[in-house]
C-alpha cells in the first residue's frame, strides 16, 4: 500500500484526510473494530479540534474518488 496522504482545508473550517492508518492510531480511532482492521484508505476530517473517521476506503483509486465527491467546491481559497 502506498503511504499517500491527501489533505483539503474546507470553507467551514474543517480538514479533510485520506490516509492509510497506523495500527496504534486506527486502534485508538475506531471503536470495536468497525471498518475490518488497519488495512486501506481512511477517509477521516478534523473539526473543531476533533479527529474523527468518517469511512474506509479499500484502494487508493476509491478512496480519491470519495476525496474530489466531498471537497468539490467546497475547498477554502488559499
């Protein structure tokens, strides 16, 4: 798996993330082992100083492809 990381600042405030997660990190994130294990693409967004993951992805082409559906036209001029 790549170790690619995708970052968008949004309007609102909040920043959005896909990665692939560390065991430790996807172990403190995820309660009960809902998303299957540390393997894939993390679709997560930090807001008001709070992490939270929002999905899974299981290759990089799909978690991309969720990435541009949720900050298309919603990215902060910079």
């Amino acid at each position: 798996m790549d170790d690619i990381t995708l970052v968008a600042k949004l309007v609102d405030g909040t920043t959005l993330y896909v990665s692939p997660l560390h065991d430790q990190t996807y172990s403190e994130y995820v309660e009960a082992d809902n998303l299957g294990g540390s393997a894939g693409y993390f679709i997560a967004r930090e807001r008001l100083n709070q992490f939270e993951i929002l999905a899974k992805a299981a290759s990089l082409d799909a978690a991309r492809e969720i990435f541009g559906m949720l900050t298309a036209s919603r990215l902060a001029a910079s």
